[in-house]
C-alpha cells in the first residue's frame, strides 16, 4: 500500500497505520509530518518517536480506558492526539492501531525541512536550527499544533497537519531503548531514534538524573 495523492501534498493511506503502536514507530523514523496551520507551511522529517499501547500499556493515557481526553487514541488509525503537558506545552501523537483498540505513537523530535522561518518565529528561543524540533514541545511549537487540532485526520489531503511520508520498513540506523520520563513501564525498549541525527533528545528516565548521551546509555533491538 503506497501514499495516495491529494490537491499538492501526498498523504499515507490509512490501512499503512492501523498496526500496533510498537510497530508503527520504527517506520515512522524517517516518515514527514507537515502543518499548514496560519497559512504558513512546516515540514519536519521525524528522527525521533515513542510507542504507547493503550490497555497493555501503564505508561499510556489510555491504559485505564477511553476519556473526553483520550477518545481519538481509540481510532480509527491517521488522527492527530494533542495534550496539553504539565501545564506548560502541547505534544503530538499519530494515532494507530485497529479501530476501538487506543494506540499512538508520539512524535519526539524532527529536523525541519521546509518553513524554517516560520518555525523560527514559532521558537525565537531555539539558537540553532537543530534544536527548532529536538523534543515533543518544540516540535510540536514549530508545527504550531495545539487544541485546535487535536484529532483532525492526518490521512487527509485538506487537513491542516499531514503525515505525508512513511518509510515502507525501518531504515538503517534506526535504534531503540527505553521511552524518556516515564515511571512505569519502564523497561520496555518502545523508543526509536535516528543513529547520529542532532535534534534527538538526550536520554532520561523517569525521576532521575539525566545521562550523558543517548547514543552511550539507550540499548538496542
């Protein structure tokens, strides 16, 4: 199953996402998420992301089952799930697995590829243009995702946010280890990373100290 086209923008067609989380967010190393949100368009080629499997899962917002806030985890496969973070910043997930069964895939950390200005704009702070997207609020800042597009269909082709590439298997260089700031579950190896990209966040586990590298402490497949 290959992307369909639609209007300019290629979108993924559905049936490629509706995999188990844990499955998906290899492939999605690699793949290219885009906003056109304010008439402005960014693109990021994703380089980092996590895997959250709903039920089976107790570091999952879905673990303990559907909520006004967690119901887009539920499906169907292609939407966007935006949450607001400790009060401060909005992160991004694309939602995956079959359909009444929570799965989302979290979106770490990018480079951005096209609209560099505008994601500048979005993140004056950023001194470097591998920092613009390197973690899930700042990507998500330099996509200018927040409420407003919690769970539109990134499957799309006249949405404002677009997964607009998926790779067809994990590409070369794609490693995997524990996910970062979590308490439970935390053994699980359910973050994938790019080999050597700069925007990947540094490792650290849920309230401790962070290590020095991720590429040093991360483990393997």
């Amino acid at each position: 199953m290959g992307d369909v086209r639609g209007g300019s923008a290629a979108v993924i067609d559905r049936a490629r996402l509706a995999v188990p989380a844990r499955v998906l967010a290899p492939r999605l190393v690699g793949a290219l998420l885009a906003s056109e949100i304010g008439g402005a368009r960014v693109a990021v080629r994703l380089t980092e992301v996590e895997a959250y499997e709903g039920a089976d899962d107790p570091a999952s917002h879905a673990f303990r089952g559907p909520t006004p806030r967690t119901r887009v985890m539920f499906g169907p496969a292609g939407h966007l799930y935006c949450y607001f973070s400790y009060g401060m910043h909005w992160c991004a997930n694309v939602v995956c697995g079959p359909d009444g069964v929570a799965a989302a895939v979290l979106v770490r950390a990018g480079e951005v590829v096209e609209g560099v200005d505008a994601a500048r704009s979005r993140r004056p702070a950023s001194r470097r243009d591998t920092d613009l997207a390197r973690g899930p609020a700042r990507l998500a800042s330099c996509l200018g995702l927040a409420a407003a597009v919690n769970g539109v269909d990134l499957c799309d082709p006249g949405s404002p946010v677009r997964l607009e590439t998926l790779p067809v298997r994990r590409r070369p260089g794609v490693r995997a280890g524990p996910r970062v700031g979590i308490s439970r579950a935390v053994e699980r190896p359910w973050r994938f990373w790019l080999e050597g990209a700069p925007s990947v966040s540094a490792y650290k586990a849920g309230g401790r100290k962070p290590l020095p590298s991720t590429r040093q402490t991360d483990g393997r497949e």
